[in-house]
C-alpha cells in the first residue's frame, strides 16, 4: 500500500467511528469527549497542514486557484487530491460536530437530525442546508450564533 492510500484509509479509520457516535449516540459521553471537543477535526487540520508544507512547494507549474486551468492542474496531483480531501474531511466532521451539537441544544429529535447528518458526511453543503431547513421549520431560527448576537447594539453613555 502506498504511502498515500495508507494516509488516506488512516484518515477514514479517524472519521467514521466519530461519525457514527454523532449519528446513533450523540449524547453519549464518548461522543461528547471526541465529536463535540471537536478532537478527530483537530487531528485531521494537523494532518493537513503537515501535507501542505511537504507537499505543495512540489505542486505542477502553472497550478493556482484563480482559474478552471490553474485548478485542474493543482489537482492533477495525487498528493494535492489527498490535501484537498483530508481538508474535506475535517471541515464535514467539523460541520457535522456543530449540527450533533445544536440539534442536542434545541432538543431536536435524533431521528430528523440523523439524515441531515449522514447528507453532511457524503454532501458536506447539502447536509449544512438540509439540517438548517429543519432548524428554521421547527425552531423558527437561521441564527447560528443566538438572538444575542443580532440584537441592535445600544448606544454608549
């Protein structure tokens, strides 16, 4: 097995056990201590910043990301391919930490967060959408922060 796909599969045995916690036993203290501390996220963003400082100086000529051509250069690499889905992974278990956690918040029944979940962990976009959907029908909230945040500031005396 290449160094890589080692990487790669590394990267997957780090993921799906958190994953499943967040699905089937959100509340579980486990779940809590790994998911919600946001640990494997963390590990995976230490993964990916060690690929890009021994990776990218090797990226091809003329790869960039400020066209179509320059980004399918970038990533005509297979060293830059697995950059982009450790980055990927981290940042969909990152958003699927933050949707286990507001849906416990909000006391929202696992059963209706559970879809939205499994569509962040395959559509990251598409699972953030479809879970803020279903916060905005039952909770009648887009705010992510709190009403506190979006509270007209009050002048200073």
């Amino acid at each position: 097995m290449t160094a890589d796909n080692w990487l790669l599969w590394a990267a997957y045995a780090a993921i799906l056990p958190a994953w499943l916690m967040l699905i089937a036993a959100p509340s579980w203290r486990w779940t809590q201590a790994l998911c919600r501390t946001i640990a494997v996220s963390l590990a995976l963003c230490g993964v990916y910043v060690a690929l890009l400082v021994l990776n990218l100086p090797n990226a091809t000529d003329g790869a960039g990301v400020w066209s179509m051509e320059q980004l399918v250069l970038l990533f005509s690499s297979r060293s830059v391919v697995l950059i982009g889905w450790v980055h990927y992974l981290a940042f969909d278990l990152f958003v699927g930490s933050w949707v286990a956690s507001d849906a416990a918040a909000r006391q929202l029944s696992r059963v209706l967060v559970a879809p939205c979940l499994l569509l962040v962990l395959m559509v990251g976009p598409a699972g953030l959408l479809s879970y803020a959907v279903l916060r905005r029908v039952i909770s009648g909230s887009w705010s992510v922060f709190g009403d506190a945040l979006i509270r007209k500031p009050t002048a200073v005396r």
